[in-house]
C-alpha cells in the first residue's frame, strides 16, 4: 500500500533562504506532483531515489542528489525505507545553479554537513556556527559535478522493450544481438539507438542497472559473492570493480555505511 507524503513548507512562505526538510521515509512513499517557488537539492542516505518530471526519470543512488529547480514540477516515489534530506534554496542563491533538473555528486564534505544538520533536526540555520556551515555547504554545491541521469529511460519503441524488461529482471543474460533478433532488427541499429537515446552503450546502461539492484541485494544482507554470481559474474572481483567504479567504495565498505542497522 502506498503511503502519500505531503512537502512541509508553505510555497509562500520560505522560512529562510537556505533551509531543510528532514524524513525518514517508510517503503512505498510517494510524493504527488507538485512544485515550489524555490530550488531543491534532494539527499538520501541508502538506497535509491526515484524521480520524476515531466521530461526525465532519475533513478538516484547515495551519491549523487537530485536538483530540481524553482517551478518545475516532479514527483517521487521510495520503494525502500531511506533516510531524506531536502536543501531548499530561494533565489538568488539558486541563480547559479543549472535551470534544469539533474543529478549533482556529493562530495565527502557535503555529506557530513547534511549528516549534522540532520542528526540536530536543523531546520532553518541561525547560530553563526550554523550560518558559517551552511556557506560551505552552498560553495560545495555549486562546485559539485553535474550529471544528466544515472540510469536514463526512453519511450523508443525498439528500446522500450528492452529496458522494461531489465527494470523487471536485472540479471537478464540476453545481449545486444539476442535483443537484435527478438526485435527484427540489427545489432547496429540497436547500438546507434543507445547511444543516441540513451547517451551510452548498452553494456554501460545494464551495468548501472546491476549496479542499483546490487544495493537492494545489500540492503537484503546478501553475501558479496552470492551477490557477483546472482548478477552473472564467475567470480566476485569483476563485481567489486562495477560497484567501486559508481560507489568509489567496495560494496562491504558501502553496506557498513549505509546499511548496518538493517535486519537480514
């Protein structure tokens, strides 16, 4: 059963010019479509984020937060229970940030500033310490490196079928030319529509696709090597390579952060 979640902040009425939004969400949250006169920086701690506005669907790991801007509507959904942080930012402060939505890197620095905040339920900044933190967070931020999507979608009628089956089964062994013949069409120009489509190959979009399902696995308390075998690979290094690669961690190393007080 889905649980609907309301934003808390009055859309005309900010509370500061930087402030946040604090949850833990519960499985199966959604948020309806909605928008706000302020831009918003969306961090979560474990798991995925799934997005959603009118142009794009972001599919969000830790790492990255999600920035949408002033007015552009978007809706959410947690499959998962996973801890929220939303970095509200009323312009200016928001002018120099990207004027469309798009995934930000979160660096070491900005994860424990929004760990602070959260840990102390800060809302809206006042104390000096707190203003002075919230500076370095905002220079952080505008800094960070940006990126489109982690997993892009398409409505491509000779790729639709073949992400919709990869969002339903992950570990599917089918490859480009097994795709190819099942879709009366040629390797090529499968791979051009990838490319075209989906800004990568399709080897690059399953890996990712591994990738995320690895996380449910570990949050699932699943071994590592049962892991690399349930996504296909013989033996658990090539496993450890694909999530260091997007986690700039090992998977142990990211279960211990992030997923340590789960029930297996």
């Amino acid at each position: 059963m889905k649980k609907i979640y309301q934003p808390l902040f009055d859309n005309n009425h900010p509370p500061g010019e930087i402030f946040f939004g604090h949850e833990v969400f519960l499985p199966n949250t959604t948020t309806p479509r909605h928008s706000h006169p302020w831009g918003q920086l969306q961090f979560i701690k474990g798991g995925i984020l799934e997005l959603t506005t009118k142009s794009k669907r972001f599919l969000s790991p830790s790492q990255y937060a999600v920035w949408v801007p002033a007015g552009v509507e978007h809706e959410s959904f947690m499959r998962r229970s996973l801890d929220y942080c939303s970095m509200n930012i009323v312009s200016p402060l928001a002018d120099d940030l990207p004027d469309y939505p798009c995934l930000l890197e979160v660096s070491p620095i900005m994860e424990a500033i929004i760990s602070d905040l959260k840990d102390r339920r800060i809302a809206v900044p006042q104390s000096d310490e707190d203003l002075r933190m919230v500076k370095v967070l905002l220079d952080q931020v505008l800094k960070a490196n940006e990126h489109d999507q982690f997993l892009p979608n398409s409505d491509h009628k000779l790729l639709k079928p073949i992400l919709t089956e990869l969002e339903r089964h992950p570990t599917s062994p089918k490859n480009l030319s097994d795709w190819a013949k099942e879709l009366h069409t040629t390797e090529r120009t499968l791979a051009r529509h990838c490319q075209d489509k989906l800004g990568m190959n399709f080897t690059e979009w399953r890996q990712r696709r591994k990738f995320i399902y690895s996380l449910h696995l570990l949050r699932k308390g699943v071994s590592i090597k049962e892991i690399a075998l349930t996504l296909g690979y013989h033996q658990a290094s090539p496993f450890i390579t694909l999530f260091k690669r997007h986690a700039q961690c090992t998977p142990e190393q990211y279960r211990q952060k992030f997923y340590s007080n789960v029930e297996r």
